[in-house]
C-alpha cells in the first residue's frame, strides 16, 4: 500500500514528467486509484470527500458541510452506472444539514438495495446518520463515526434543553435563584425550546427507520436493536461531546454492522491509498469537496466558486 509520502513521491513524479496542470495531476493520481478499487470490488463507488481538516480560513464553515446542494452531485455520480452492482459509499465529512442528509439517503436507497459505507478515518454526526442508513459499515482501527445529537446554531440541541431543564427546577425549588438565571435564559429566542426538541426527535427518528430498512432488515428485534444505537449515538448526557470520537469497538458494541477494514489486506491496501491521494488533493488544490465515482465522473466544489465578491 503506497502511504503519504508514496503517494506524494508519485503525484511529483508525474508533475515532473507531464505538462498537465497541476489539479489535473491530483485527478489523475486519485482517478487512479479509485479505477483499482473498482477493479478490486467489482462495486459502484462514489467518493463523498470534505476538506475541512485543511481549511483554514480559506472557504465559509458551510462549505464543507453536507447540504442539499451535494445531491446533484450524487445524481451525476449515480448516472450511467449498473446499479445492480450494489455501491460503496466512501465517507469522509464533519457532518451537516438533517434535511439535506435525509433527502440525500432517500436518494440513494432508491438508486441502490445495498449500500456499504467504507470510513477510512471519519464520519461525523450526519456523516455517522448516513453510515447508519447502509446494509454495513466498514472501518478500520483508525476510522471514527461520532455522535448524531443535532447541533442548532452551532450549540448542541441536547445541551440548551439540559439548560433550561436545569433553570426550571432550580427556579422551582427556589425562586430567588431566577435572577442568576436570568441573563441566560433571556438569551433565548421564541421557539428555540421547542425547535431543539424537534431536530432531536426529527434525527432519532430517521434514523431508527434506516436502521429497521437497511442494516437490521429481517433481523429479529429489529426495532428494539435500533433504538440501542440511537440511544447510544444520540445521548447528549453519555456522549458528553458533540465531537466524540467513537471507534469501530464502540461502534460494534452499540450494535451496528462494522466489519472490519483489516480484514481483507487488498481492500484495505487500495481504501487507504485512494484515501491518502485525496488528502493530497484536498491539501494541495481549491477543491474543498469532492463527489466522484469509479468512473471519474466528478462533481467539485473550489474556493474559487464559493468566494463571494467583496460588498461595495
């Protein structure tokens, strides 16, 4: 399996030696790699990459979210390919909008009856919904999901209603305790209590339903297995962090299908290689998102495109 400087050591190679522009080298190198994974596989493959380890400051925060704008990227990814073949989602994403990764699943469970999603190293609250809506995970020793507790306005919903839960009782027991509370709850605004209930309950439920369709269809208790993993990625007060990283262990234990990466040396040899050359691109070129399937059908999100021109 060719590491980071491998992989480096051959994009240079290939700089040196050809006139194609420099992006044009990283597509080459990770289309590449993604061709011989297809070839390994004999699956449908799409790649969703988002380079928000390498940001910076260089595009808005929403840029590397998931958002409904990424599924006319999965529409051209799903174009012209023999779905029987089933697909290989490869996820690496901090997560994003619930409605945009519900319409997205949605999507995909019409276009595909199986579903593996492969984590080379993390998916994230929605990125972790969407691996609970495949027929299986893959991961490896390094690969971490997180919990799917939804975020509102940047703050966890589960933390403003342990809050206010907390300002209630302690009002309730003693009233004079209203004025410390005071500064913090006025920093609410109308409906905040009531939307935060209904992100949580909105990504618990869809959830559980991938879960029963997908990953325990046909098992026995299906419904009772995926309420144990709902509880156990969507529990605010065990999770404690909304960036909890949770390894393929944890993941087993909470009852999901996780098989692991290292079980197949050649699947994890080529998985880790298309996964370094994509680092190398998201680090090396504009790009700040990347949908693309086996076929080098891509759809690409750069800085240049999302830039907004100066206010006057």
């Amino acid at each position: 399996m060719p590491n980071w400087n491998e992989v480096s050591q051959e994009i240079e190679k290939i700089k040196q030696s050809s006139r194609a522009s420099h992006s044009t080298v990283y597509d080459k190198v990770r289309r590449n790699y993604l061709a011989k994974l297809h070839k390994q596989t004999k699956r449908n493959i799409i790649i969703y990459y988002s380079g928000w380890l390498q940001a910076g400051d260089r595009a808005p925060v929403d840029a590397f979210s998931i958002v409904d704008h990424d599924k006319i990227g999965f529409m051209s990814a799903c174009n012209n390919i023999d779905r029987k073949q089933g697909l290989d989602l490869i996820l690496h994403t901090p997560g994003g909008g619930i409605s945009a990764t519900e319409s997205i699943v949605e999507y995909l469970h019409q276009m595909f009856e199986d579903i593996r999603v492969i984590v080379p190293q993390l998916a994230m609250s929605a990125g972790t919904m969407i691996a609970c809506a495949a027929n299986s995970i893959v991961m490896g020793k390094q690969s971490s999901l997180g919990p799917i507790d939804p975020q509102y306005g940047g703050l966890p919903a589960h933390g403003i209603l342990e809050e206010f839960n907390q300002a209630h009782k302690e009002i309730k027991e003693d009233p004079t305790r209203a004025h410390l509370w005071q500064p913090i709850i006025h920093k609410y605004r109308p409906t905040l209590i009531g939307e935060c209930t209904k992100a949580i309950d909105l990504s618990e439920k869809i959830v559980k339903q991938w879960l029963i369709n997908r990953m325990f269809h046909g098992a026995k208790n299906a419904a009772k297995k995926a309420d144990k993993v709902v509880k156990g990625l969507g529990d605010h007060a065990s999770t404690l962090t909304h960036d909890r990283h949770l390894s393929a262990v944890k993941c087993k234990k909470l009852g999901l299908v996780i098989k692991s990466l290292e079980e197949s040396q050649d699947l994890q040899d080529a998985v880790l290689s298309l996964h370094h050359s994509l680092m190398h691109t998201l680090s090396a070129t504009p790009a700040v998102k990347i949908i693309e399937n086996h076929n080098g059908q891509a759809f690409i999100n750069h800085v240049s495109t999302l830039e907004k021109p100066p206010s006057s």
